[in-house]
C-alpha cells in the first residue's frame, strides 16, 4: 500500500486534501497530517512515507525547506496557493505541485502522475535538491499571494486576491473586503504588502492597502487631504501624506 502524509498549517484545507485523496485515490494510506513544517519534518523522518504532500508556506519550516532536508525516496508533491515562478521549476524537474483552491481534476491528474511512476526516476532527487538549493538561495524572489485564507466558524474560505477591494487593518485584524463581504484575518499589513503584486496593490496608509483594479477615483476635502474611492464600496479610503505622490499621474 502507498503511503503519504500531508502537511499544512490550516487544518481545514489538510483535512479536506485528505478526503479528496480517499476518493481519487482509495487505497492511499495517509499516515498523520502535520501542522507545520518542523512536524512534517519529524514525521517524515519517521515514518518514510512514499509521498509527501506539502504546503509551500508553512511556520517553522517551508514547504522547501522540508523538501530538501528529506532523505530517502519520499516524493514531494507541492500544494500552495502561490502561482509564482516555482511552480515552473518544479514542474520541469517532473516534481508535482497542487494549486490552491484544489480542483477535483487537478488532483485526479496527480494522482495519475504519481502511480505511474511511483519511484523516482534516475537522476530526479538530484535534480530536485538542485532545483531546491537554487531556489532557496534567492530569498529576495518575491512571492505573490493569489488567495487569501479567511476562517468564519468552521468553513475556510478561499478569497482570490483579484476580488479584494482593500485590505485595512482593524484592531487585532485586518479586514478584506471584497465587494461581495467583509472577512478577518490575522495576517497583518505589513505581511501582505510583501506577498502582493505591487504593481496592482498599492499601500496608501500604514493600515490599509488598495486594489487599483477596483478604484473609482479620488476626492479632495476642504483640508486638502486625499481620500480613495473604491467601486463595489460606499466607504472613502484616506491617503496618507507619505503616499499621495503616487497618485499624482492619475
């Protein structure tokens, strides 16, 4: 029986690769579901499974990380909501990778991968830690968020990026705000200011960060303080002063 683990620090989306893997794949034995990249580390150090299915950001340890400190003939299969240059690296060196949200025929085509060829190919774990080392060794390599992970109760939602209005900080959280609702998370500003496309996201207060595909425009009050006007939202968004040069060519 092929045996796997999964490693994700939401536990909501490990367990529901779980069951999407029990139906396209029944006789798949997955041995623990880790929590963090130092658990997966220790788990598959131990346990050896044949496969080991790992998100790609994780705390503790990255899902890279994990990769290439592993020894033996475990094969990694990548799960990230991140469609960033690694995705074609790994790809290429016949390494697997699930995007997130995960897609029933997406996985159906992993799986296929995986049980017709379920130990690696000469030369492919050296050409894996090749690629790893390189790609480990270029930490200023941006990665862009694609999906935003939001909890309310017990369901997860995955929020594309593109659908983001604004984020803001508010209090303990930071709102993100499509034109559809209002979700929380616990990622803070600062965070995602380096995960998004700077090229479409613009951070125009230390609490709040705009999506330019969505803004309306501009207004001016009698103080000469500059607010933001977002499409799909009723509520003005101020400009700092640090930050109303950038809209000076609009």
């Amino acid at each position: 029986m092929t045996t796997a683990l999964i490693a994700d620090d939401e536990p909501h989306l490990a367990q529901y690769l779980k069951a999407q893997l029990a139906q396209a794949w029944p006789d798949l034995r997955v041995l623990r579901l880790a929590a963090n990249g130092v658990e997966a580390a220790a788990a598959i150090a131990e346990l050896r499974p044949d496969i080991a299915f790992l998100d790609i950001q994780m705390p503790g340890l990255t899902g890279l990380e994990v990769a290439q400190g592993i020894e033996g003939a475990t094969r990694v299969v990548f799960v990230t909501a991140y469609d960033q240059y690694a995705v074609e690296a790994f790809e290429a060196r016949a390494v697997d990778y699930l995007l997130k949200p995960l897609k029933a025929e997406r996985l159906a085509a992993c799986v296929q991968r995986l049980r017709a060829a379920p130990a690696a190919a000469p030369g492919e774990e050296g050409a894996l830690a090749d690629t790893l080392r390189r790609l480990l060794a270029q930490p200023g390599t941006p990665t862009r968020l694609r999906y935003v992970r939001a909890a309310q109760g017990e369901l997860m939602h995955q929020v594309p990026v593109e659908d983001v209005l604004f984020f803001h900080a508010d209090d303990k959280y930071t709102v993100v705000q499509t034109a559809a609702a209002e979700h929380l998370i616990r990622t803070p500003i600062a965070e995602l200011a380096t995960q998004l496309d700077p090229d479409r996201f613009w951070q125009v207060h230390r609490a709040t960060i705009i999506n330019l595909d969505h803004v309306a425009g501009t207004r001016r009050d009698d103080q000469s303080r500059l607010f933001v006007r977002v499409k799909g939202s009723a509520r003005e968004l101020p400009v700092s002063r640090a930050y109303v040069h950038l809209f000076k060519a609009m």
